[in-house]
C-alpha cells in the first residue's frame, strides 16, 4: 500500500496553484489558514509538508514540535518568517518560488519609481478633494537620469532592464557582479558608496540580511545627491526609515516610493504624513499571476520531493541540475557506505574529512555526494536524524573541516570515489568504484588494494603476512558458528603488514573478536556493518 503524505496549508494560497499538490497520488492536503500561532503548533505533529507565505512564522519552537515535518515550501522569494537554522539542524528541506512573482515585482518597482517621478497619487488624491492643481505636483523626466540599482538578482536584473527601456543610465552593485559582466549588460558598476554617489534614483533588491539591515542609513543618505529619489519594494528593514524621514525633512531626499516596512502590518505613519512619500501595503507579488505561479512552483517542488527526493529550489540544500543530477546519482549508494565503512574502521572521531573524486565525476557538480559521504559518517555516532539537508552542517558544527578535491586520474576505473579521514589517532583512508555490471565496490583500503562488496557484515583483520593465519582465522570463526561468505587479502610485502577482509554471514560477536585478536600474527579486529 503506498504511503500518504499529509500536506499542511497554513496560509492562504490559490487553489489553480496547488493543483499539483491535488494531482499527484499519495498526498493529503489540509487546508487550515486561520490557526493561531499555539494551534499550528499542537497540530504541526501530524504533517510531513508544510506550505506558507508570509503570514505563517515558522520559528524553531514550532519546527522542534515537527516531528514528521520534511519540507517546508515558501509561496515567493524571501524567507524571512522561516527560521533556516533550525529547519536545517533537524534536517528539513526548505523551498521557494525565487522565479514566480519576479516579474510582478519588478513591474511594480517601476511603476512606483514612475509614480513618485511623477507625483501622481499625490495629484489623484488633490483631484478627488475636488482641488484642480497643477503647479504642485510638476515632477521629472526619467530619461537620462541614473538609476543606482542595489542588488542585481533576478528582480534587480529586470528592473534594470525596464529602466533602459525609460532611457534611463543604469549603474548597480551586487556582491556577484564583476566589471566584465555589468559590461555585457551596458550597466555601470560600482562599490555601493559608489551607486549611492552617482544616482538620482536609487532602488533596493538585497535579501534583508545582518549585513544589509539599515544598508540604507543616515550616512548613507550624505553620500547621495540633494533631491534624490529612493524606492524600496524589496524588505522592510533595508533602508532605515527614521532616517529616511530626518532626510525627506532635511531636503535631501526629495521622493520616497515604498512598498515594505521595517513593521508590518504599519503600526508608526510617520513616513506616510509626508507629501514626497508614495506607499503601497507589500503589492510587490500581488497579481493573479503571481500568486498562482509561485504557488505553482513549491507545488511543483514538494511533489518532486516526495516522488524523487530531489527539489529545484532549495534554500538550504543546493541545488543540481537534473541531467546532473542523473549523472551522480548511480553513486549516492557508495558514497554514504564509505563514510559509513571509514567511520567503523577508526578508533576515534573524525576531525577532517578529504574527499576526492576522479574520472568523469571531476566533471560534475558532486556536492550531493559529499554530503552523502558525510551522512554515512555521522551517523555512526548521531543516528538517523543525519540527512542530505543537515550532513554539511552538522560536520561543521562539530568541528569537522571538509575538503572536496577533483582529479581527471581515476588509476584505472571510469570514475572514483577516495576518502580520507584525519582522527586523534591517525589517518584511514579508502576507497569506491562501480564496476560495469558489479555494482559498488570497496576498491582500496588504507594503502591496499581489494575488491569487496560494501554491504552487510565484514571483519577487517590487520595482520602479518606469516604462512598459517588465514587458516587460524577461518578455523576460530569456524568454531563459533560463523561462515565466511567471502575473503579478501592484501599484503604491502611477502611476510610483512597485510590486512583480510571478510564477508560473513551474521555479525561476529565480541567474544569471537577479542579471541582473533588474541593470535600472535593479529593486531587489530574491526567489525563493519553496512
């Protein structure tokens, strides 16, 4: 019988745009928009999906109540009201719609730069109080002037593109945005103390992070030029509005278009008792298409988790293109079992991990894989609540430094999986192929060469090379009543260090253990489990 999935609305969203949640089988969706923050929290238990916009504030007290919960889908770009930490510490997969409202937001960048340009509510409301003025509300040409666009992301980008189109000059920053390809858009490039300078209108496109909280303050605002215009539709919190208000009152800035708030719903008007201020309650994303197209795209996203496992928008998991993803994905199985293999054969706990890939994978994207190999190294020791989401982080949060490397040399094989880890007691170090027709393969153990099927039980047997051990080996198992299924060797040289591999049939207990190791020619026993 195939699994239900129960999927939590929480917030209203259009009905056209969950239709691939009502589509796809095995998947219940509840639709419940008018929870209280402490209903949504005695009822959160009993889902594996939750589906939100902005209303909805998924805080860590609310996820750590979660306990089925996987994916969280965001209906539009930020996710300020989702606290990432604590979703990637339990390992909950959280997307949004980066791509769903774009237009729509930039659309209404534009339309309020035009409407502050050109003072138009402000005539609308004196015309509506039955008062014909036109000498108060003369306003300004776009062409010609320079737009300063802070932040060139997907709606920034857009934005730029339809100021070029009003005959606008264009100067912008962006972390990401080098001088070559603000030269192949025909922008101007620039430090933000730079487009701050040099604009007569300036627009906001950042993420509302620590770094660009009150990006726009007071001394930002004696960069600017008198008479500036500033418009942000971007997030409440970008640009400091009581010091927005002291530079409309100064004179400096001579117009404000604003669409966010440091506070929502508004609860201090200040801003909006001024003439030079335009000002909308967070339209940016509302148009029908937008709200069905972003609907649409989490969608999309929670039924691709659940029927695949893989999502295209994810916020704390990256993403991989899925021709790529088909590439790597044949190696998921491996990679985990190598960690899983190197953590059983260490004495202590890692404290860095090198992972190395060679062959065609050198070509790919394998971050998946790395986070696989980490999966199956932590979870020796913290369990099941180890995933793909939470591997990276949580080897981070222990201490543990990870280093990926590519080589186009494989030693042979198609491609080729190494991994090495650095412990308070050593180095161990291994290695994974697939073999055409095999299946995977334990290829190399330390500096010995194999070939072992990475599943179920096995012994690994430090030893030296001496005429008869092999034979007290199977003998001993023998008499405990364990069968060898398969044995590997390897020696460094005739009569020196060597080590077996062993396939059995049931684990060896800890008696049978201290009893090898007990030989003369034995230094070490390690049982492996896969």
């Amino acid at each position: 019988m195939m699994k239900e999935y129960r999927i939590l609305v929480s917030d209203p969203l259009s009905e056209e745009g969950i239709f691939p949640l009502r589509d796809a089988e095995g998947l219940s969706v509840v639709f419940d928009t008018e929870l209280t923050p402490q209903e949504l929290a005695e009822k959160i238990g009993g889902f594996d999906a939750l589906l939100v916009r902005s209303k909805t504030q998924v805080t860590r007290e609310l996820i750590e109540k979660a306990e089925r919960l996987k994916i969280i889908g965001r209906a539009g770009v930020g996710v300020d009201n989702i606290d990432l930490e604590a979703a990637t510490e339990k390992g909950i997969i959280v997307v949004n719609a980066p791509d769903g409202n774009t237009n729509s937001a930039a659309e209404h960048t534009i339309a309020m730069l035009m409407s502050m340009a050109r003072k138009i509510p402000q005539a609308f409301t004196a015309l509506r109080n039955r008062e014909w003025d036109r000498k108060s509300f003369v306003g300004v040409e776009l062409k010609g002037k320079t737009l300063g666009v802070v932040g060139l992301g997907r709606i920034g980008m857009e934005v730029a593109a339809r100021a070029k189109g009003q005959r606008m000059n264009i100067i912008a920053y962006d972390p990401f945005l080098t001088e070559e390809r603000a030269e192949e858009l025909g922008i101007g490039f620039g430090t933000v103390e730079e487009v701050l300078k040099a604009s007569d209108f300036i627009t906001v496109h950042t993420p509302l992070l620590k770094e660009t909280r009150h990006l726009i303050n007071a001394e930002a605002f004696k960069l600017m030029k008198p008479g500036v215009q500033i418009i942000n539709c971007a997030r409440g919190g970008i640009i400091d509005e009581i010091a927005l208000y002291d530079a409309i009152k100064s004179g400096k800035v001579a117009g404000a278009a604003l669409d966010v708030f440091e506070q929502e719903p508004m609860v201090d008007f200040r801003l909006l008792d001024l003439p030079e201020v335009v000002a909308t309650p967070h339209l940016g994303a509302s148009t029908f298409e937008a709200q069905e197209n972003v609907a649409i795209d989490v969608s999309h996203d929670v039924v691709s988790y659940f029927s695949t496992g893989t999502v295209r928008n994810s916020v704390n998991l990256p993403s991989v293109p899925r021709e790529i993803m088909k590439k790597i994905e044949p190696y998921f199985d491996l990679s985990e079992r190598l960690g899983a293999f190197l953590t059983d054969l260490s004495d202590s706990t890692a404290t860095e991990v090198n992972i190395s890939y060679s062959g065609e994978l050198a070509d790919f994207e394998v971050g998946p894989l790395t986070r696989n190999v980490l999966k199956g190294l932590l979870k020796r020791h913290l369990g099941n609540r180890v995933n793909d989401v939470n591997a990276m982080f949580l080897a981070h949060q222990k201490g543990i430094t990870v280093n990926e490397n590519k080589s186009a040399s494989s030693k042979g094989f198609t491609n080729l999986i190494s991994v090495e880890v650095l412990t308070a007691t050593g180095r161990r170090k291994t290695a994974g192929a697939l073999l055409n027709g095999q299946g995977p393969r334990i290829v190399k153990v330390d500096d010995y060469i194999v070939d072992v099927v990475p599943d179920g039980h096995l012994l690994f047997i430090r030893h030296h090379d001496r005429p008869g051990v092999i034979g007290r080996v199977g003998t001993l198992l023998g008499q405990e009543g364990v069968n060898i299924a398969t044995m590997q060797v390897g020696r460094s040289a005739e009569g020196g260090a060597a080590i077996m591999m062993l396939s059995i049939d049931k684990p060896a207990e800890e008696k049978s253990l201290r009893q090898l190791e007990e030989l003369a020619e034995i230094d070490k026993v390690k049982a492996v489990d896969l």
